[in-house]
C-alpha cells in the first residue's frame, strides 16, 4: 500500500479520523505524517493540553468526541505488571511503568513515530542496567561476523569468533 | 537550611552573569528518570511512592555523590506550608504540577540551588540543572555526572531500542528536555518575534511566553527548548538548541542596533517613562510590572539607563510575584493588595541602585 499523500514510499502509519460521526481512513509513509504532526506541533502553547492531544491519539474509542484522530488498531487488555488497562492510558495520555512499553507495543509505536519522528534511541546508555546491553550489541555484531566467516568456509576464524562469543555469554550470565 | 530555600529570593541563575547574559536569562536542561519494577508516580500507590521517596534520599545520601555534586539536601514535600512550595515554583525549584498535591513527593537542592531533583512528579526522578546565562553545556554535563551518580545507586527503567522509559511517550529516549530563557524586547518591537519563533517549531523547537496566558510572552520573556527526544543524542539536542539560541541573540542584537539608529527618541521615550512608572507607582499588577521592567532592562542593555543593576528584571521576576509577596507580608494577601506590596517593593528595590 503506497502513501495517501506522497503516493510515492509505502505507507507505514495508518490513522483512522472520525469528523462529525464520519470515518475516514488515511495512510501515509512516515515523511507525511511527520509533515502531519509538523502542522499539529504549531498548536502547542502553554496551556496546550498535550495529555488530551496525545489521549487523543492513543485512544481507541476516541471516536466518540467529533474531530479526534485514533490510530486504527485493535484495543489490548491490560498491563499484568501496574495493571492499567488501555482505557486509563489513553484518558491521561500516559504510560503505567516501563512494562507498559511492551505490553501496549503496537499502540505506542506509531505514536512514537509521530510525535517523535523516530523509535530508536541513539542517546546515554546506564553504565549500570546498560552494560549488559553493551555486551548484547557486541555479541550481535561478533555473531554477524561468525556467519561471515562460515559462509566463506573459513572454519579457523569461525572457532575463534565462536569462542569469544561463548566468553561473553558468560559475562551476561553472571 | 531548608528554611534558607524558601526565605532567600536570591538565587543563581538570577545572578544576570554566564555567557550572553544581556539576552539569555537561564538555561535549563531536566532529565526525566524511573526506576525499574515500581509503576510511575500516576499509578503508583502511596505505600510505592514513600518507597521510591525512600530509595532516592538514601541514594543521595551516599558520601561519594555528595562529594561530586556538591552539598545536597533533601526536602520532603508534605513537611512545607503549601505558600512555601508556590516560593520554590516560583524561583523554578519546583513545577506547579509538584507544588501542588505533595503527598509522597520529595525534593532534592543542592545549596547554591543550581541542581534540584524532582522526587515523583510525572517521572519518579528528574533531575534539573539551571544556570544564569547561556551554559546549556555546562547545565548539560552537570545532570549527566548527577544521573550517573544517581545510577550507581538505583536501577533506572532503561530499553535498548527506547532508551529511558517515561511515563509520558514524549518524554522517552533521552528524557532530556532543555532550555533557554530569552529576553527579547528588540525582536518583539520591530514585529519580528512571532516571524522568527514560529519558525522554530519547524525545526523541532517549542517556543513559551514566561509566565504567560497562552502564547503571549509577559516581559518579553521566552522559553525555547527542544520538542524531540527520541533518535537524537544529548549532545545533538544541546547543540541545535544552542545554535537556535545563538541566532536568537544575533537577530535580537540586529534588532537592538536598528532601534537605537532609527527610532531613538521614541525608544528613550518608552524605557525613560517605564522607569518613571516603575520608581513612582503605588499599585502595579504582575503583567504591567513585568513590561515596564523588560523596557528598563532593554534601556540599561542599550546605556539608556544608568546606575541600575541589569540584574533588576531578573530579580524582580521572582520577588514581585504572588507567593513571595505574601511570603515577605507573612500573610495571605488579596489581589490589591498584592499590587501595593509589589509596587512599594519595586520603588525600593531601584532606590537601592539610583
Ligand atoms: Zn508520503
Ligand atoms: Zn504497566
């Protein structure tokens, strides 16, 4: 499916509008949606009540209220960790824990998208709770290199690279 | 000690010194933490928050972040007369959101009041560093050594493709959210503020009036941060802001040339009669307070005036409104009243330097 707007990149973020009880369906790649949320962003002031306008945005019976703007996904339960459910996070716009991220996945996602223009962290890591994501990073990329070197037959290399991944997957461990 | 948060009006970032100081009041940077396991603060129970209120007392108490972050002293909320938590919102200690319902929330200061930590508010942490002048840098790299010293202690709620969790989706990646106060008097009379601060939304930036209804900035004061924190470092962050600032500063030093060259009479005129108004009042309320003392700042900026400390705008920001009134009055004070306290409070505070 290819963008509503652009009609050039496939379309990534789907959004669902109800405008006076009527509903339309727009799909747009993630270019036009952040030129979208652009336009939206130059409404924020002061008493710009973000919750409501980010409520507005998760909400999945937002349809309700004429001029509100849903992301078309089906409605989750709710968090087995803090035990908010969909309905309390989309009234006040925010998230129970951090479990919530997980659990509420492919709602928060396009939003993110949206309002951030971007899912992925490339800031700080916690030289603490983040080391053992520095060493996954490093597995991974070590782990890349091992299929290389099997696919190039080159067994010599493949058995050290193995070895130094199975030493770091014992520093995970402890 | 605690008491000296609430009484003395003075604090650093009001000092009028740090770079570019002529334009830029302050620069802000907050990072927005969790710790992991505990719902954030608007789910959590009461028992969770004094837990977590718990946790991070004891965290700072340890001798090693004393030592680096200098003396840190810890304010439980509920233990403060509410006048006195409106004392801390107004000199940027604390948010009017923290202010308001205290129970289970705490408050970490440093003493010359350059780093306070925001004890669940929306966050379960946030730390806050606040400097005169442009020194987002600075402000930056003091939070960062603060968080990491926080973090040696307590587990932060961290995913490696989300970074920081926040309760807010706006708020996640970095948490970090900074900022600068601008006085910019010259780009508002030559009707170029709303041209060029519209602008900024485009690349990313929120632009506040201080203290303002809405979007109309009181005092020609604005507040420029950083709307994304997601897929930019904390370093890019800080760097565009401080590019946005910089040209800020240049536009409103144009600005400021063009009014003295073109306009001078109708200039002098305008900040000579807020000085006049400012040191004869007797009733003043906040916002007509607040543009006559832009107009004096822009005139002591500009050499118009004379023999007074640009520090007064600064200063008077804090001391002229509501809750330090009362807080000098010792009681609560109607609205007129509040006009008459501030009126004689300013006619005293310029026959200081005149
Ligand atoms: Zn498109
Ligand atoms: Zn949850």
């Amino acid at each position: 499916m290819y963008c509503d707007e652009c009609k050039k990149r496939p379309a990534t973020v789907h959004v669902t509008k109800i405008i006076n009880g009527q509903k339309s369906e727009v799909n747009l790649c993630e270019e036009c949606a952040r030129a979208h949320h652009k336009e939206w962003s130059m409404a924020y002031d002061d008493n710009f009540p973000i919750n409501k306008f980010l409520a507005g945005l998760l909400g999945f019976d937002a349809g309700k209220a004429t001029g509100s703007v849903s992301l078309n996904l089906h409605a989750p339960g709710k968090c087995e960790h803090c035990g908010a459910n969909y309905n309390q996070i989309s009234q006040s716009g925010r998230l129970g824990c951090h479990q919530c991220y997980d659990r509420f996945q492919d709602k928060v996602e396009p939003l993110l998208r949206r309002v951030q223009g971007s899912n992925r962290h490339t800031g700080k890591v916690p030289k603490r709770s983040g080391g053992s994501i520095r060493l996954q990073r490093e597995i991974q990329s070590l782990r890349a290199k091992l299929q290389q070197h099997v696919n190039n037959e080159e067994f010599e290399q493949a058995a050290r690279l193995r070895d130094q991944i199975r030493e770091l997957e014992k520093g995970m461990a402890e | 000690m605690r008491d000296r948060f609430v009484n003395q009006a003075l604090t650093k970032w009001m000092e009028g010194t740090g770079k570019e100081s002529e334009i830029v009041i302050s620069s802000r940077v907050r990072l927005a933490r969790n710790l992991c396991n505990i719902p954030f603060p608007n789910v959590a129970s009461k028992a969770q928050a004094q837990a977590i209120v718990g946790q991070v007392e004891a965290a700072i108490k340890d001798a090693e972040i004393e030592e680096t972050a200098g003396d840190l002293i810890f304010v439980n909320l509920e233990a403060l007369e509410p006048l006195d938590r409106a004392v801390l919102v107004d000199k940027h200690l604390i948010s009017p959101q923290h202010a308001e319902e205290a129970s289970g929330k705490g408050l970490i200061l440093r003493a010359d009041e350059a780093v306070s930590v925001l004890i669940n508010e929306e966050d379960h942490l946030r730390i806050q560093c606040l400097f005169p002048g442009l020194q987002l840098e600075e402000a930056w790299e003091l939070a960062s050594r603060i968080d990491d010293l926080l973090e040696s202690k307590l587990d932060f709620a961290f995913d490696e493709k989300l970074g920081y969790l926040t309760a807010c989706p706006t708020n996640v990646g970095t948490g970090l959210r900074a900022s600068v106060m601008m006085h910019l008097p010259a780009l508002v009379l030559t009707n170029q503020a709303s041209r060029v601060l519209a602008s900024l939304s485009q690349i990313g930036m929120t632009v506040r009036g201080l203290y303002g209804e809405g979007t109309d900035a009181t005092g020609n004061l604005f507040q420029i941060s950083n709307q994304v924190t997601l897929g930019r470092s904390e370093e890019e962050i800080i760097a565009n802001l401080v590019v946005v600032a910089t040209q800020l500063i240049d536009h409103e030093r144009m600005a400021r040339q063009v009014l003295l060259k073109e306009t001078n009479p109708q200039l002098e005129d305008r900040v000579c009669r807020a000085y006049g108004a400012l040191t004869s009042a007797r009733i003043i309320n906040s916002q007509e307070a607040m543009t006559l003392l832009s107009n004096v700042r822009l005139g002591i900026d500009l050499g118009i005036i004379q023999g007074v400390s640009p520090r007064v705008l600064n200063e008077m920001l804090v001391l002229t409104r509501p809750a330090f009134l009362q807080k000098l009055a010792g009681r609560e004070l109607s609205p007129f009243e509040r006009d008459v306290q501030r009126a004689s409070l300013i006619r005293e505070r310029f026959s200081l330097d005149g």
